[in-house]
C-alpha cells in the first residue's frame, strides 16, 4: 500500500508540474506577442507609414509653391508633416523601448532604432532648409527652385536609403521572432498536452490501483476521498488540455488574423502613400521624373501585383478588378504568365477577411479606390504628355485633398480593415490570457486538494495496517 501511495502522490506532482510548466510556456507565447516582438511588429509598420507620409508631405509643399490654396492647402500638407513626424517619434520611442531585452536580435533592433534617430534629425534638417529656400525664392507651383530642389532630393535619398529601410527591417527582424516564438511555441505546448494527458491518465490510474488494492486488502466497497481524488484528476487534466488548446488556438488567431493581417494592409497604406509622393516628386523634379515613374509602378505592384511591365499595362490590368470582385483576376487558375492578384491587397488581403459583410464591402471598397487612385495618375501622366502642367498638378492636389480627396478615401477603407484586424489581436490575447487566468491558482489548489483526498483517503487504512 505504501508502494501505490507514494506513487499517487509521485503522480499527482507530476500532473502538477507537466501542466504548470506547459501552461507558463502558453502565457509566454502571449506575452511575446501583446508586450514583447509582436507589438514591437505593429509599431515598426506605424513607424514606416508615418516615415512615407512625412515625405509625402514635404513634397506636396513643395509642389504648391506660392500657390497656397491648391487641394487642401499648404497649412494642411504641413499640419500634416508635423502630425507624422510626431507619431513616428512617438512609435520610434514604443520600438526603444521594447528593445531593451538582450540578444543579438535585439541588439541589432537597438543600433537601428539608434540609426533612425540620427537619420530623422539629419532628414528634418534638409527638408526644413528646402522648405524655407523654396519659400523664399517665391517659387511658383511645379517650378521648385534649384538650390531647395537638390536639399530635397538629399533628403528623400535619405528617407529611401536609410531611413524606411531600417523601419523595414526592424519590422522583418519582430516578425521573425514572432514566427520563430509561435512555431516553437506550438511545439511546446502541443508536447505538454500530450505529456499533461498521460500523466494525467497515470494519475488516474494510480488512484483506481490504490482503490481497488484497499477495496480488496480491507473489504471496503468505497473509498470516498480516493473517488473524489480521481474525478478530481480526470477533471484537472482535462481542463489543463482544454485550456491549453483554445489558449494556443486564440494565439493563432491573434498572429494570423491579427498581427500579421494588420501590418499586411498598414504595409499597403504606407506603400500607397510613397507612391502619391512619387507622383509629387515626378512634377517638381524634371531630370529624374523617368526614375520616378518607374519607382511608382515598382511600388504599384507591391500593392497589387499584376503580370505586366508598363503603367499603361498595369492601368488596364488592374481596371478589370472592380468589376470582377470578389472574384480576382487570375485566381484559382494554373497560368504561368498569370500567378493572380498578389501583393498586399490581393488574394492574401481576400483570404485573411474576417467573417463580418462589413469588412469584406471594406475590401471592396479599397479595391475600388486603389484602382480609381490609378485611373488619377494616367490622368495626370497624361497631363504631363501634353504639357498641361498646371492641370496635372491641379489632378494631384485634388487626389491628396484631405477631406475629401481620392486618397483619403482609400486610406479611410483600409483603416476600417486595420482596425478590425488589430481589434481581432487584441481579442485573441485576451481570450488565450482568460482560458489560462484560472489556473493560476485552479492548479496548484487543485493539486493540493488532491494530495490532501489521497492522505485522507489513506490514513485510516494505514492505521488499520499497522
């Protein structure tokens, strides 16, 4: 009888420690997603879209020239630089701050953030000295002077050199640990739960052995305390399963319809919003406007790819998409020459659509805009072409008017799917921390109480023994 005492109790620390081991690897895998690489995600991509949007800005002004009242004004375009320069400080600070932790992953996350910094204070220098060269050379729209022309280009170069890469890579580099977290973070817990459940049917085992060893060796029909233990355990390991599967399947959720759907469109906004620059830029900058163009298209196809090469191309291509949906172009057929609708706003946005009608009319309606955004810049190319500059600019102004422009459009459809992606992140972190809040203190209580049933239920019958 001491021999199957012992090992009930043996069993029954060991279905306390296989569960509080696996349910603290389940609460790290959220907290590395809430406070620590996964949040850190999200803030690198508002750090690259508020990077995108201060040059755009900044190019806007530049664009309008003397004429202060083209679009939504020059005070708007700035009210809007200062806004961004204030919030990717800001979520250059949230990314400092969550770099604190070692590692050489980390270590290269601090000497970006410390690059960015430098960066930042460099590009706010060039495009203040643009700024105020521009004004006061008087330099009517499109016609930028010289001298504020090539502070610009410095300071763009350096927003696309330096700067947004390393907002980019910061953002690869907390996606990378948050895969790699994830991954084996599954693995674990997928591992625990099976070691939960055996040592969990051990356990119950060991308590049936124990009574039905006291049931024969004393004649006792019931042992109530043992009975009470092994329901107890049955329903002690089947909680911790239970708990630890819907806690790793609202991770998932978190990850995948959250985290990563979200900073797939935030990815498309800020993209979308270098490419309304590129089309400033391609105004005010004659000698590099080929550049531009192509740079545009290159960022085009980031957005929404499809297999063509020219603008002219890609403004057919994409043009049959609004009439099509939900269908896409391409999708669902074997071609070589045709992959699909890819990019950030293609089958994988379509695939990552929450069940709600209202997110799937946003899509639409980001679709639609995107493609009316495109159907603007062949107006305005074609402007251009014929040396309408005066109209071209006035397509441009009209487009990034920020009350009711085209592009403010677009933006306000997307970030009704940003937010409810980021709000489907925020629930599934909450719903895994609620599945295993109780067994903070349910398991070792548990445990205990199971402990104290196998001494009860023994101590009368060892007294008999003896």
């Amino acid at each position: 009888m001491w021999t199957l005492t012992l090992l009930c109790v043996l069993a029954v620390a060991g279905l306390f420690g296989s569960a509080s081991v696996t349910l603290n690897q389940a609460r790290g895998g959220l907290e590395v997603l809430d406070e620590g690489a996964g949040r850190q995600a999200m803030n690198t991509t508002d750090l690259y879209l508020n990077l995108a949007a201060m040059d755009a800005s900044v190019a806007d002004v530049l664009l309008m020239g003397t004429d202060h009242d083209l679009g939504s004004g020059r005070e708007a375009a700035m009210d809007r630089y200062v806004t961004s320069r204030r919030e990717a400080n800001e979520a250059l600070l949230q990314v400092a701050s969550l770099t604190s932790q070692d590692g050489d992953a980390q270590e290269n996350a601090r000497e970006n953030v410390q690059a960015l910094m430098n960066g930042m204070g460099a590009y706010e220098q060039e495009v203040g000295r643009a700024l105020l060269i521009n004004r006061e050379a008087e330099a009517p729209p499109g016609e930028v002077d010289a001298e504020a022309l090539a502070e610009y280009s410095d300071a763009t170069q350096r927003m696309h050199t330096e700067l947004l890469p390393k907002a980019f890579n910061l953002g690869l580099e907390s996606s990378a640990i948050v895969r790699q977290s994830h991954e084996d973070g599954r693995g674990a817990v997928t591992g625990g739960r099976v070691v939960v459940g055996v040592v969990g049917a051990v356990t119950v085992a060991s308590l049936l052995a124990l009574q039905l060893y006291l049931r024969v060796r004393f004649r006792r029909r019931f042992n109530a305390p043992l009975l009470v233990a092994t329901a107890g355990s049955v329903v002690l390991t089947v909680g911790a399963v239970l708990a630890l599967s819907g806690s790793a399947a609202h991770e998932h959720r978190a990850k995948n319809d959250g985290m990563d759907a979200a900073m797939a469109l935030s990815r498309a906004k800020a993209i979308a919003t270098d490419m309304q620059a590129d089309q400033s830029r391609f105004l005010i900058d004659d000698d590099h406007a080929d550049t531009y163009r192509q740079v545009y298209l290159e960022r085009a196809q980031q957005v929404l790819f499809r297999p063509v090469s020219t603008l002219p191309g890609y403004y057919e291509a994409v043009g049959e998409i609004p009439d099509a949906y939900p269908e896409l172009p391409g999708s669902g057929v074997p071609d070589e020459e045709d992959p699909g609708t890819l990019g950030y706003l293609g089958e994988d946005a379509q695939r990552a659509l929450l069940e709600d009608h209202d997110a799937e009319n946003a899509l639409e309606e980001v679709l639609t805009t995107f493609v009316a955004l495109q159907e603007a810049d062949e107006s305005l190319r074609e402007a251009v072409a014929d040396g309408d500059t005066a109209r071209a600019i006035d397509i441009r102004m009209r487009v990034a008017d920020t009350e009711n422009g085209l592009f403010r459009q677009h933006t306000d459809a997307l970030d009704v799917l940003v937010s409810a992606h980021t709000n489907e992140f925020d629930a599934g972190i909450h719903d895994g921390r609620s599945a295993l809040s109780p067994w903070v203190l349910g398991l070792p209580v548990g445990a205990l109480a199971l402990f104290a049933l196998v001494v009860v239920g023994v101590r009368p019958r060892l007294a008999e023994y003896r």
